[in-house]
C-alpha cells in the first residue's frame, strides 16, 4: 500500500502499488527461430491453403519473439513441448508440438507448428491468451492451459 498526500489540499490518498512490470519481448531457443524461418520460406514457396494467414502469424512470430542461445522459462511453448490448450472456451485439448510433421498426425495428438495453431502456439506462455486466425477466417480465442517442456 502506497499513501500519497496532494501538497495543494492536503488530503491523504492510499493506492495499492503493484510492483512495476517491464514487458519484455519474448523469447523462443535460436533452434525454434530458425526452423520458424524455415516454414516461412516453404509456406511461400508452396502457396498451400491459407498461406498468406499462415505467412503472417509466422512473420508476425519471427518479428516479436527474440530468439535466445540459453534455455528457455518451462511454461514457454517450444518444439518438442506437450501443450495443453483450449480454442474459443471449449474443451481443453492436448498436442506435442513438433517442426516436422507427417500427413495424417493431426487426429492423433500432433500440431505442426507450420499451421495456423501450431505458429500461434509457440512462443506462447501458460496462461496466455493469443487471437488465433482459422483457415475460414474466423478469429477465435487461443488459451495455454499448460505446457510440458520436451525431455
């Protein structure tokens, strides 16, 4: 608790102080960038489905997270993590986050960071929230419940 005194009446004010938080960039290990790179790069070449939402959430990724040499806080979505996620306040759901993906995984547990979920994921902390852009584009609301960082 915080009391200040206005030096014009002389009335007494008491806040609650919160201590002062710097937002920092976030950070993701150098590996995850560069294969965040490199989904770039074949995202545009290939042109797939929803490419150009695909393209900017990697961009968008690519420019607002900084990539880092050391490791990484455990609550930070990265390659190689067991997320535990909800989409829209729906159920919760879990997937391992992986770089390079099979056809045919998504059904069994598996998000590829090269889609829409997978790029909006990595990087992400517990707890956070993140708009997640569909292939329909809709725009509905991303929820890390938790995350189980790779062993």
């Amino acid at each position: 608790m915080a009391i200040s005194i206005s030096p014009q009446t002389g009335i007494v004010h008491s806040f609650a102080k919160e201590p002062s938080r710097l937002r920092q960039r976030p950070v993701l290990p150098e590996a995850d960038h560069q294969h965040l790179l490199q989904h770039l790069e074949v995202c545009e070449k290939n042109r797939g489905p929803s490419w150009t939402l695909l393209a900017y959430v990697l961009q968008n990724k690519l420019v607002n997270c900084e990539p880092v040499g050391t490791s990484v806080d455990r609550d930070i979505v990265t390659g190689g993590s067991f997320v535990t996620y909800s989409v829209g306040g729906g159920a919760a759901t879990s997937g391992l986050i992986v770089h390079r993906a099979r056809p045919g995984l998504l059904q069994s547990g598996v998000v590829p960071v090269a889609s829409l979920l997978g790029a909006t994921l990595i990087g992400m902390r517990t707890g956070q929230r993140a708009p997640l852009l569909c292939e329909d584009g809709s725009v509905k609301s991303l929820l890390v419940l938790d995350t189980v960082p790779p062993a």
